[in-house]
C-alpha cells in the first residue's frame, strides 16, 4: 500500500532482516480503520507520548531518541497499548531504531506535522510554502514506516469562536499535505485534532468533512475531557451526544485526547465506554492523554534521565484497558454510504468565521518572482532562528506592516479566511511578504532614499525584473479575489496620500503591533 522500508537485508545486514514481526500497515475504509493482511477492525488503544527530549536546542524528538525508546517500550508493552500519538519530531532527525522497536511490539504511530514554532497561528493565520515545505519533509523523513498509522494537519488551532478563520489555512494544508502524499504512491491518511468547545463543535467537525473530498481529513480526532472521576456517566459526560453526533460519519472519528484530571488518581471510568458497544460503532478508539508526567499530572509515567517510574495512574489505566475487548466489523463485510457534510455557514464574529474557500497551494516560484521586481527589500533573507531576536524581529515586523498597511493597499499580501479572499502573495513567507510592503512604501514615496530604511531593516536593490504581472500564474489568480490585475501587486498604484504625512520611520511611534509571524502559537 505505501513504500516499504528498504529490506535491512537489502543492505547487508542479517541480524534485523529476519524479524518476522512485521506489522501490517491499516487501511481506512468508510469510518473504520482496519489490518490491511487481516481484514480485522482497528481500536486505538493509544497513548499520547511526549516525553520532553531535547536533542538540539529548541527541538524536540522523543522519536530520535534510543534512550528514549529504550526506556519507554517496556512500559508501553506493558500497558498494552497499540498505538501512540507524537507531537513534536523533526524531520532531519533518524528514526529507524524507535519506528523499528514500536512496529515489532505491535505499535502503530499518528504524528502530528506542526511544531510549536512550525504552525499556524491561530490569532493571525497564515500559510506560506516554508510551512508547507516542512510538512513535506515530515512525509519524507516518516512515509516509508509501515506503522504510521496517520499524520496531523492541526492540534486545536481554532480554540474560540473569534479564531475559526484559522481553520481554513489548517484545511488548507491539510489538502496539499494528501495531495503530496498521494503524489509519493504512499497511502497514510491525514486528519485533525480538535479540542471539545460545544459552542463550535458542530461547525468544525463538518467544516473538515464538507465541500470536497479532496479536501477533507481523512480521519477526525477530539480532545474530549467531559469525563471526570467515577461520579460521571456516559450521559452525564455529554460522551452520548457526542457520540449520536457522528453516527453515520462518512471517515474515521477518534478521541485523539481524553483523560480528565480534575479526580485523581484517575480511574479511567470512560475506558469501559470507548471500548464498549455504546461508541465502538462509531468511535475507533483513542489516546490517553498522556505517557509521561508533567506539571499539568497527567502522566503515567514519571521519567528520569532513562529511568522510568509509574504513577498512581499507570495501573489503573492498564487495568481498565486490559477489561475491554473492543468488537468489530471486518473489512470485507463493511460498506458505507455516508456522505460529506455541508459547509458550515459563515458569519463575521463569534459564531463560524472559516470559509469553504481554502487559501490556495503556497507558491515558491511565484514569491521568489515577485522578490526579483522589488526595489526595497529587507535587509535580513531569513527570520532569527533565536527565539528571543526571533520575537523582537516579528515585533519590527509587525509594526512595519501596521505602519506601511495603514496607508497602502496590501490586500495582495494579505488572505482572509472569513471571506475566502487571498493575495497573490498572501502565501508568501514573512521576509517577501514585508519586503513586498517595504518596496511598496519606497514606491509610493517616490523613491525617497530615506524611506527606504525603516530603522535599517530595509535597503535598496535593483530589481532583474520590472513587472510581476506574470508571477501568480492562473492557478493563483483565480482563487484571488483582492487583487484584479497584475499591476495591483506592485505596490506603485497605492496611493500616497498619507505617506508624506508620515514618512519617518523611527518617528513614528507604534500602531497596534499584528503579530504578523508565526511565533509561539503553541497548539499542544
Ligand atoms: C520553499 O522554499 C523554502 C526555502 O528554500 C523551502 O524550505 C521549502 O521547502 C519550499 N517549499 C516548498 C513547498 O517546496
Ligand atoms: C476571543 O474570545 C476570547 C474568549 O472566548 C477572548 O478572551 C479573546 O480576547 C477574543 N479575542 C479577540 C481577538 O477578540
Ligand atoms: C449535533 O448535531 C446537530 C445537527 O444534526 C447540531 O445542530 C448540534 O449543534 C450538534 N450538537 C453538538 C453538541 O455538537
Ligand atoms: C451506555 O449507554 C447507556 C445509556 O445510554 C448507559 O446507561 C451505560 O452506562 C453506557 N455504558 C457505559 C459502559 O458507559
Ligand atoms: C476579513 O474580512 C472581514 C470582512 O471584511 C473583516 O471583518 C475581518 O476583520 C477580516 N479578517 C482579517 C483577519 O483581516
Ligand atoms: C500554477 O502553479 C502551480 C504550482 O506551481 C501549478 O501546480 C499549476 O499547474 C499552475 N497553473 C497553471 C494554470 O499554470
Ligand atoms: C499595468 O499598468 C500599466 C500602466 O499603468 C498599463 O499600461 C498596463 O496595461 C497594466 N497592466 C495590467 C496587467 O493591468
Ligand atoms: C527620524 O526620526 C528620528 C527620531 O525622531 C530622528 O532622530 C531622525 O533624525 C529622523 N530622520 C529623518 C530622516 O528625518
């Protein structure tokens, strides 16, 4: 079904090729998730595993870590689990040696594409080809494991009525991460993970299963905390509603968390429901938030350099999911019918704010072809890989766009998820994007040596190119509703009314800063 691992033995080895433990990719087939050699219905019984491993300063990568691993399996064996999610690995780490120990202890693996610094912000959303890039490379470094089970576009990026705008530059990438996957011959299906806020919770679910099937994830995962200690219920917990909510789905449905805290020790009461006949029609199981201990106690395990000990939790958690014998259906004998949803209807503030026009594919060739006709670019050719010069960079940033955006036209950088409108340039990244607004203002000053500059972040250039008016290709075009020619994108025909108002920079003391980049939209 996807790529293979090269066979060890391929590679000389002998010791590892004979392992006969090989795992059996899974398949999903209508709402259900199934052994692709069995035919047997696939329950997550997951465990949410972020163990804090620094291998480089500022990354994280429990999978790279054969410490790590080795530590850890023996605990997840135990619990009898079958699956973990990962939230955090980069994809120039290697991961042979924990992929490997996982598949042959029967364990499957979802990992989700963002980082903390590689996301998108759900409080001022955008998607650029660097972002898209990086999920690519994610595919590359994981796709040929044969127990990745799925990968995540989005961890509870929309998290309030005001920020489900972001949603649409979530869906957005989650579309061209498939289509990327589907180019590789590969076949690990991409989903969502969304948080549990009633208030949005129908909007979201159909909004990532509405307008196409190209578009939509391929599996659905809640991050669901109703259930509190043994005084709750199935009812109680609204764990039914929920339920009745995605009977008849048309793709999988999962609890990509779960786990309340608030009663501890936790019993894990819910376990006999997720597993149980009330859900197992419907839901494929789930990942208990989470394997190891941290100060928010949720863990099963305390870890210590590469030792592990078990909370008060881990025996309860084995004990209720070892009481459970999940019953399903087998492949051949499934069919479904069921069919997408229709778009949520959107509206201005507080209710649903994503529109069912995605932002379009990010474009690096046409970004780089707009940068070729600047005259004023930015000094710095890439973002501050420091997350302290990182923050007081996008900080200068965002002013520039504040200050320069207030008087000059910059629909062609800017998208807007509510109204479905996106810039040519909308998903270029933040250095072309402020130097398409840097030229913009040198432009509309006629040039002025001195508005050029902008505290020395800005300086002059000669363009190898005098027009844009090629650069978005047709594609690009047709899905922007903000810019009407090519020439509108150049910044010259903006008008200049205010700029002499205003022409010094450093003068100018700050508009309201748009954090404009990407920085610390922790999701996780
Ligand atoms: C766009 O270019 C950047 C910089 O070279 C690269 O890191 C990224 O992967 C590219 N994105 C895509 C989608 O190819
Ligand atoms: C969005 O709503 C939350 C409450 O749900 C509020 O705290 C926050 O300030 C609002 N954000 C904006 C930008 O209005
Ligand atoms: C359940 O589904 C109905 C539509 O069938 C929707 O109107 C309602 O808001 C949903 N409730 C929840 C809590 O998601
Ligand atoms: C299943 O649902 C019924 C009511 O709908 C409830 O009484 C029962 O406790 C639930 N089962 C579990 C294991 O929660
Ligand atoms: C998107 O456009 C709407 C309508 O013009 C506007 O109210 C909203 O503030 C815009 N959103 C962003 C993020 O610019
Ligand atoms: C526009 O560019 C994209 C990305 O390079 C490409 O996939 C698409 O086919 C192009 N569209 C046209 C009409 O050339
Ligand atoms: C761009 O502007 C120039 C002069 O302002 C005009 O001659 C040309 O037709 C315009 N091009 C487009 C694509 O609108
Ligand atoms: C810009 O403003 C700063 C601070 O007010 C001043 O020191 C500087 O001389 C001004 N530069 C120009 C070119 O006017």
């Amino acid at each position: 079904m996807r790529f293979s691992v090269p066979s060890v033995a391929v590679l000389g080895s002998t010791l590892l090729a004979c392992s006969a433990l090989a795992i059996n990719p899974l398949v999903i087939k209508g709402a259900k998730w199934f052994d692709s050699k069995t035919g047997e219905q696939f329950f997550a019984k997951g465990v949410d595993y972020q163990p804090d491993i620094i291998e480089t300063s500022q990354t994280r990568d429990p999978l790279a870590s054969k410490d790590a691993c080795d530590r850890d399996l023996p605990f997840l064996k135990d619990l009898g689990v079958n699956a973990i999610r990962v939230y955090q690995t980069e994809p120039y780490n290697n991961h042979d040696y924990c992929m490997k120990a996982l598949a042959d202890a029967g364990i499957y693996v979802m990992l989700d594409l963002s980082t903390p610094t590689k996301t998108i912000n759900r409080d001022s959303p955008a998607y650029d080809a660097d972002l898209l890039g990086y999920y690519y490379q994610k595919v590359d470094a994981f796709g040929g494991y044969d127990n990745v089970m799925g990968f995540l576009a989005g961890n509870e990026v929309a998290n309030a009525p005001n920020n489900t705008d972001s949603a649409a530059y979530v869906k957005a990438a989650l579309r061209d991460v498939r289509a990327y996957i589907k180019k590789k011959g590969l076949s690990i299906p991409v989903g969502y993970a969304t948080n549990d806020d009633a208030d949005i919770r129908w909007q979201q679910q159909t909004y990532f299963d509405c307008n196409s099937k190209d578009e939509q994830a391929e599996f659905y995962g809640l991050n669901i905390y109703s259930w509190c200690g043994e005084d709750s219920s199935y009812t109680i917990s609204g764990y039914d509603i929920v339920v009745k909510n995605f009977t008849n789905w048309d793709v999988p449905v999962m609890l990509t968390e779960y786990g309340c805290n608030t009663i501890r020790p936790r019993t894990f009461p819910e376990i006999a429901a997720i597993y149980g006949s009330n859900m197992t029609g419907v839901f494929s199981g789930g990942f208990v938030y989470e394997y190891v201990e941290e100060d928010n106690k949720y863990g099963l395990v305390t870890v210590s350099g590469t030792k592990g000990t078990k909370t008060q939790d881990y025996d309860n958690f084995k004990k209720a999911l070892k009481a459970t014998s999940p019953k399903g259906v087998t492949m051949s004998s499934y069919s479904s019918s069921a069919k997408l949803q229709s778009c949520p209807s959107v509206g201005m503030s507080n209710s649903w704010m994503a529109s069912s026009t995605l932002p379009p594919t990010p474009n690096n060739a046409t970004c780089a072809c707009m940068m070729k006709t600047l005259s004023c670019v930015s000094k710095d050719t890439s973002a501050p890989t420091d997350l302290d010069k990182l923050t007081t960079w996008s900080s200068t940033v965002g002013d520039i766009f504040s200050y320069v955006c207030a008087s000059i036209d910059c629909s062609a950088i800017n998208g807007n998820g509510t109204t479905g409108k996106y810039g040519n340039y909308a998903g270029c990244d933040t250095i072309q994007r402020v130097s398409w607004a840097l030229n913009a203002y040198y432009q509309s000053d006629n040039k002025k040596s001195t508005s050029c500059n902008f505290d020395g972040f800005a300086k002059v250039v000669t363009p190898s190119s005098s027009s844009d008016s090629k650069c978005a290709n047709s594609t690009d075009d047709s899905s922007s509703g903000s810019s009407s020619s090519g020439n509108s994108s150049s910044g010259s025909k903006s008008n200049s009314k205010s700029s002499d108002a205003v022409n010094n920079f450093s003068s100018f003391t700050a508009l309201t800063t748009v954090a404009i980049v990407a920085v610390a939209a922790i999701s996780f």
